[in-house]
C-alpha cells in the first residue's frame, strides 16, 4: 500500500513539475491567441528540411511557441543554439541525437525533448511522413552550424 501511494505521489510531482515548467513561459496579452487550426499556421521555408510557423510570440526576438514541420526522411546538419528549447511531436517520428549519442530515442506523437543552450545536437524526422511539432523558448531562435 505505501509503494502504491508513494508511486501516485511520484506520477502526481512529475505532472505538477511539467505543468510548472510550462507555465513559466509568459506570452504578452496582445499576443495570446485562444485557439489556432491547423490549417491556420503560416508556414515559412526556414531551411530546406524544415518549415515554421508561429504560435506565439516572435522567434526572431525573444520569448515564442513555434510550429515545425520536416519532410519525411529530412534532417538539419550538427548544430547548436544559443538558448534551449522544450519540443513535442505532434506526427510522424523523430529522433534529435545529441553529439557522441549513437542510440537515440525514437519519438513518436506525443513525445517530448529538451535542448540545453549550446548543445550540439542534430534534429531529424525519420518516418516516410512529414513531422509535425511544437516548441517553445524564453528566447529568440537562432541556430549556428557544428564545427
């Protein structure tokens, strides 16, 4: 019975140490919107693997929620960014192999990942289908090619 309620206790911290940690990210009330469609994100040609779309916020200039989106089969060479970012897969598989990781976690929908700043990290959409997802930052998004 303790190992039971001590097991609750554990799912019931890491929920409320998720939903703290999302709730941190402010959005300016002009900004705030209550609901976006799908198919009401503008998608922009950032790169040839990938395309974004606002949220919220501006990635250009600081605190933002951004939509991605990789081609099937497409990947961004070994990179880094100045900030970290919080990620989840909304379709398709992706995998965002960290430098030296030669196993990396398979991600389907629903699955979340976290970059610290100055990581070098690759981000890739392994399924036949294009890979949707979503992340958010406390600062603008820049990105700096690996040497």
């Amino acid at each position: 019975m303790l190992k039971k309620k001590l097991s609750l206790l554990s799912g019931f911290s890491l929920t409320a140490a998720i939903l703290f940690s999302c709730a941190t990210i402010s959005v300016n009330a002009q900004d705030s919107r209550k609901a976006i469609a799908a198919s009401d994100i503008a998608f922009e040609q950032i790169a040839p693997f990938v395309k974004m779309g606002a949220a919220w916020g501006d990635r250009g200039t600081g605190k933002h929620g951004t939509f991605g989106e990789f081609p099937g089969h497409a990947s961004s060479p070994s990179h880094t960014h100045t900030g970290a970012y919080h990620g989840v897969v909304i379709s398709g598989t992706m995998i965002n192999p960290f430098e030296g990781e030669s196993n990396p976690t398979k991600m389907g929908p629903g699955s979340y990942w976290h970059v610290p700043a100055g990581t070098t990290h690759v981000t890739a959409c392994i399924s036949d289908d294009p890979c949707r997802f979503y992340f958010h930052a406390e600062g603008a998004f820049d990105f700096s090619p690996a040497k």
